[in-house]
C-alpha cells in the first residue's frame, strides 16, 4: 500500500470519527432541544392551570423568559391536545384534557368512593353523586341510586352542567380562587361549606352538595345528593359534610 493510499485512509478513518462524534453531538443537542422544549410545555401548562382566570400569550412569555411566537407555539400545542383552551376574551386557561391526565388518579377516587356512596344513598333514600370539574363543566363519574326506597330521581354517569349551576356547580365553583365579580352563590356556599338549590338542573329537585378537600388541590370534586323531597334534602347536609370528608380522607 502506497504512502498515498495509507494517507487517505488515515483521512477517512479521522473523517469518520469526526462525523461518528458529529453525529453523537447531534443526536445529544436534538435531546437537549427536545427537554427543554418538553420543560418550557410543562411549566406553561402549570402556569395555565394555576390561574382560574386564565393567562395572555405575553404573560406566558414574560414567565417562561421566552419570545412571544414561542410561547404562542407552546399554547397551540398544548390547545391542541385540549390541556389549554383558548377562550373569547383571548387568553388561555386548563382545558378538559387535564382531567383526562388526572382520571387514573380519580378514577381510584371513584372506585374507593362507591362503597361510601351506596351506603349514603340507602341511609338517606336519595341518590348520590361523585361529581368532576371538567374545564367549566361539572361531570358525573359515579352515580348511586338507593335501594332502600321505591321512588327516587334518576341521574347517569357522564351527565354534565356547567360549573356554577345547581348545587354540584356551585361546590366546585368554591374549590376555585375568589374571583371579582363572583356570584354570591358561590360566595355563600364557600362561606357555609356546601351548596342547596332547587330545580337549577332538574326541575323539581333539590340539591346538596359539599365540596371535597383532596391532597391534590388540582382535582376538584365534589358529592351531591338529589332528591324530591324538601325534607330529605334539609336533613342531609351533616351527613352529607361527613361523606365528603371521608371521601377526601381516601384520596
């Protein structure tokens, strides 16, 4: 072999190391990229969720220290994914899909709940709800129908109303921070603990509802009763606060 062609082949064996550690470099600066563009989504998503009243594009950007496109990028992503929903007055706030990442959690909730639930359905004769706070919806996600009585209102799993409205609406709505402006429902029923309407959701039903008081304050629930009787309904409420907080105790 001529001192040439050991020359070329010293070149390309260095050339190829080059591109081999070019390459390494590439894939490590790809990953680099790739987590703080995962860190920068995560801490919006955080910064979202922890404002009720929602955040501006610029707000984002002022927090994550990143140029507005990027943290409207950011915003999209996660819209799309339903974490973040863009609303009408232009800033963005936690979307339904934080509650899809929080059901393996609340659905443990539930499971534990059910046995509380049927017994409390049957001492009161009314049926009782775990009710969810779903972006601005409240949602049903275990529902109990006493068997100790013949007669009783009937309410599905999934049945959903908006936060604020009947009596669950305005338990969750107390789980949220005081906003200016807040309806005094939801003002007298944090300031009594729980929450009592009449034919809001259903005409001719009464509700009660208590808020509970979870280790995680992200996910708001609450337990609801529903009956046609006045009197069922007025007799409820210190059994119904000691359901939720065995409830909470579980979670």
């Amino acid at each position: 072999m001529s001192d040439s062609q050991a020359g070329a082949d010293t070149q390309g064996a260095r050339s190829g190391g080059s591109e081999r550690a070019d390459g390494r470099g590439n894939r490590a600066a790809g990953k680099a990229v790739g987590s703080q563009t995962l860190a920068r989504g995560l801490l919006a998503l955080e910064l979202v969720a922890a404002q009720p009243q929602g955040l501006a594009v610029q707000d984002v950007a002022q927090r994550l220290g990143v140029h507005r496109t990027i943290a409207y990028r950011i915003l999209v992503t996660l819209a799309e994914r339903h974490l973040v929903v863009r609303t009408s007055d232009g800033r963005y706030r936690a979307g339904s899909g934080t509650v899809t990442l929080a059901r393996g959690y609340a659905a443990g909730v539930r499971e534990a709940a059910l046995p509380v639930l049927r017994r409390t359905a049957d001492e009161l004769g009314a049926t009782v709800a775990l009710i969810a706070a779903e972006g601005d919806e409240a949602v049903a996600v275990a529902v109990v129908e006493p068997w100790s009585v013949d007669y009783h209102l009937s309410y599905r799993v999934g049945s959903r109303h908006p936060v604020g409205v009947g009596a669950a609406g305005l338990a969750l709505a107390t789980l949220r921070l005081p906003a200016p402006g807040e309806a005094p429902d939801v003002t007298k029923a944090r300031d009594q603990g729980y929450a009592r309407t009449f034919g809001q959701v259903e005409p001719g039903a009464y509700g009660v509802a208590v808020p509970l008081r979870m280790a995680d304050p992200a996910l708001h629930m609450c337990v609801n009763l529903i009956t046609s009787r006045e009197d069922v309904a007025d007799a409820s409420v210190p059994a119904m606060r000691a359901v939720a907080k065995e409830i909470s105790a579980l979670g």
